[in-house]
C-alpha cells in the first residue's frame, strides 16, 4: 500500500529544562516509529516568540516531525492522543502532505532555496538556537 | 445662457494585477512562514481579498489555508492592532 506522509508541529512550554524538552521530543519519536511510522525529518526551532501568549506563556519550544505511514495506521491519532495528554504541550497540528508539499519539503531540507528564512527563524531566538541546533543536526545524521 | 461643463472621466492607468505563484511557479504555500503570509493580510491580521492581491481562486483558498494553520501553531496573530 502507499505510504502516507504527514507533518505534525508541536509547540511545548518553555519552562522545560534541556533535558525535559529532549525526553519529550523522543518519547513523540518513539511513539511514531513503534506505530510503524518512518520518521523522514525533525527539526527544533528552538525557543520561539508566539505571535499571541497561550496559557500565558508568550514563547515556546517548536518541533517538527514530517514521518511517512500506512494510510490506515491510526498513527496521527495515537500521536494526538499523546499530545493532549501531555501537559507540556501547547498547540500541535498534524497535517497530511500532498505531492507538492512533499516537494517542497525535500527542496527546504536540502536547503536548495528559502535559505534567508531559516535564518531569520533563527535570528528570533538566537541563544536558545545555538544550544540547541548542534545537538539536533548530530541526531539527523 | 452659459452652458454645462461636460464631465468626462478619465480613466486611470493601473499595471494589471497578476498572481504571484501562478507566475512563479509556485505549487505549495508553507504554514511555517509568518513572514511570507504577511503579504496577504491586512495590519488587523485579516485576510486580504482577491480583488486587492490578484491571486487566483485556486491559490486564494491555499493561502487561506496556510494562514489559518499558522494562526493556529501561534506564529501569526487571530488579532491585531498594528502588526505592520
């Protein structure tokens, strides 16, 4: 069967300690990859400025996953029944990707183009992006 | 008897409006990316019509998607008083 590809965004608190947020992270990864899900790509913006506080926190952690699974999995719900059972959570929002979106996220990753807006992503939380960028590109390779 | 001015109307001279990912190309509108999505809302953070930016229907409706996503996951703001 075709493989599905989705994308889920995470917003978590920023009272989590370094290694609160990395057990967070990898408990989300597990779940996926347990469920038969195959993670493609994650990335961590690190801490980010929301554009409106949410329990009043006006910042939070971001992570993405973009992972591909079996249509009929019941993947994305596991996953969101995990995120709202989280209190560490904020927001989330899992989405499926068409073939364009798949593109484009190929084209992005590679860094092929939109390089000036990872950059300015991180120029938003310079200090937090700095600890925390060199342990995700070592786990992506 | 002096008689009435004639009103003519001059018609002003616009560059027609195009829209910008049919012209460049552009297949998929990323949620991720407040700064790009800034274009197609106004200083509240309502969405702008298609008469004002010129995009077609098929891509005004995956802008309004892509901006409602954002909203959602905090990186664009629901309301605003000036974010311009």
């Amino acid at each position: 069967m075709e493989k599905t590809h989705y994308e889920s965004v995470v917003v978590l608190t920023p009272v989590l300690s370094e290694k609160m947020l990395q057990d967070a992270v990898s408990s989300f990864e597990k779940l996926i990859t347990e469920n038969g899900g195959e993670l493609i790509h994650k990335e961590n913006w690190g801490l980010t400025k929301m554009a409106y506080p949410i329990q009043k926190k006006t910042t939070g952690f971001y992570q993405i996953f973009e992972f591909t699974a079996e249509a009929d999995a019941q993947i994305v719900d596991k996953l969101e029944l995990a995120y709202r059972r989280d209190e560490q959570v904020l927001r989330y929002l899992c989405i499926k990707l068409d073939k364009h979106a798949i593109k484009y996220n190929e084209r992005r990753r590679n860094g092929e183009f939109k390089k000036a807006k990872i950059v300015d992503n991180t120029n938003a939380a310079p200090v937090a992006e700095a600890k925390v960028t060199p342990v995700t590109s070592e786990e992506e390779e | 008897m002096a008689k009435r001015q004639k009103y003519t109307r001059v018609p002003v001279i616009r560059p027609k409006k195009y829209c910008r990912f049919k012209k460049s190309g552009i297949k998929y509108i990323d949620y991720k990316n407040p700064d790009f999505l800034m274009a197609f809302i106004n200083e509240q953070g309502k969405l702008l019509p298609r008469r004002i930016t010129g995009t077609s229907l098929k891509y005004q409706r995956k802008v309004a998607v892509a901006v409602k996503r954002c909203r959602h996951i905090a990186l664009l703001p629901y309301v605003a008083d000036q974010m311009k």
